[in-house]
C-alpha cells in the first residue's frame, strides 16, 4: 500500500512479503531499510505483525503453565508484558533525549519479541539505553510468564517440592 512507505509509492509484492514475514515469524531479516523507507503507519502494520507472531509463544507458555495447573488470566498476561514494556520505554525515554517517541517504541517493541528490526536507533544508544534493551531482549526470550511465575513462587513453596519432579525416562532413536 503506498501509505505504508514514506514516498507514498508502491512497495514490490516480494518486498512486502518479505518484510510481513519477517515480522510475523520474527526473524528481522530486512530487505529495505526499516527506519528510513517505511512510513510511521508501515511501521504500526510491522509492530502487529511482531505481536501477533510473539503470540504463538506466549499462548504455548500459558497452555504449559495451565497445564501444570498454574492459571494464568489474559489480564495477567497483558499486565506481564506491558509493565515490561513501559519500564524499558521509560528507560530510553530518560535516557535518550531528542529520539523521537516512535522509534522508541519500535525499538522496545521489537526487543521484546526478539525481532531484531530496528529503525537505525540501537547502534547510537547510551550505555544505558542499551542495557534496557539486552535486558528487553532476554525478558522477551525468556518469557514474563517464565519470570512471574518463577518470582512469584515463595522460597519456602520451591524447597517443599524440590523431590517431587519426575524426570522422563525412554530410549532414544537416532536415525
């Protein structure tokens, strides 16, 4: 769609294929430059794109910890990943004067799903700008659910059921 880059052209049907599925299965691999070609609604579409293929893996995550008869509600999910995200934006914010506040949000976002698109912002952050993305980018790897499900287990909850996992045993086949 034209309105998706900033000359108002067309894109090539390969290059917006690509760069969609790029974004969806979050393998950041570009074709054209994110931060200069694409307008500010392409660069939206991209960002849905990210959360909608990020999603894959926290549905698995939850079905996991529901399985385990953990229950984990769409309110807990969405407050896990937001505060992750407004914590690392506020970072940059304060520690990245006169960036502007879209591509910080691009930055964070696709740190978080671990995307590697970035509008050209990553190489010139601070010291500490670039901490909060690495750590963005391991929360996102790892998981929030992985992380709030392991902070909110009590010390003395984890020592009572140390003895009570069962590692699976099978004969493995190669070939």
């Amino acid at each position: 769609m034209p309105i998706s880059s900033r000359s108002g052209e067309w894109t090539s049907f390969i290059n917006a294929l690509f760069t969609s599925t790029s974004s969806v299965c979050v393998t950041g691999l570009v074709v054209v430059d994110t931060g200069t070609y694409w307008s500010v609604y392409g660069q939206i579409v991209m960002l849905c794109l990210v959360e909608v293929g990020g999603l894959g893996f926290m549905s698995f995550a939850t079905m996991f910890f529901v399985m385990a008869g953990k229950r984990i509600t769409i309110k807990d999910r969405i407050l896990i990943q937001s505060s992750v995200n407004m914590d690392s934006l506020f970072v940059l914010l304060c520690t990245e004067p006169g960036v502007a506040f879209e591509a910080v949000v691009f930055e964070v976002l696709s740190a978080f799903g671990t995307v590697g698109l970035t509008m050209g912002l990553t190489p010139d952050l601070s010291v500490g700008g670039k901490i909060a993305i690495s750590l963005t980018m391991f929360i996102g790897r790892l998981g929030p659910l992985t992380i709030a499900y392991a902070i909110a287990r009590s010390e003395k909850h984890s020592r009572e059921n140390v003895g009570n996992f069962t590692l699976p045993e099978g004969n493995v086949m190669i070939g």
